[in-house]
C-alpha cells in the first residue's frame, strides 16, 4: 500500500509558491549570492529553494525573510 505522504499524488505545492515567491522578491533587488550571504545558506541552496526543490522548515523561512527584508507572510500567502 502506499502511504499518503510518499505518494506523488499528495506533494505539496507550498515549496514552489514559496520558491516562486522568493525568486521574484530576490529578483528586485538581490542576487543569488547577496541573498546567500545574508541568510548564511550556500548559493546551491538558495538555487534548490527558488526552484521549489528544497522543502523548507519553518526556520530556514524565517531566514529567507529576513534576508529579503520581508515577512513569512508574503512568501507563503498567495496574493
């Protein structure tokens, strides 16, 4: 049988919106490197969090706001 949570027809859709979300807050006024250096993640990282391939904790979230100078809020809420 297969379980709920490794099934590809349950994936969350949250770490692309917030993948998407990122790329287009870092994208006015950051580069991939300036972002990395302010949340301490390495550039790879931050690629895998743009392209909706990292699923993010709740604590790397908060660093990614802090970094673009935003709340969770608007990484997360659809607007």
């Amino acid at each position: 049988m297969i379980s709920r949570y490794t099934s590809p027809l349950f994936k969350s859709i949250l770490p692309d919106r917030i993948g998407y979300k990122t790329k287009q807050r870092r994208l006015l006024k950051l580069t991939q490197s300036d972002l990395a250096k302010r949340t301490h993640f390495s550039v790879y990282m931050i690629s895998k969090i743009e392209r909706g391939k990292h699923d993010i904790k709740i604590t790397k979230l908060e660093r990614i706001s802090f970094g673009l100078e935003t709340s969770i809020k608007v990484l997360v809420v659809e607007t």
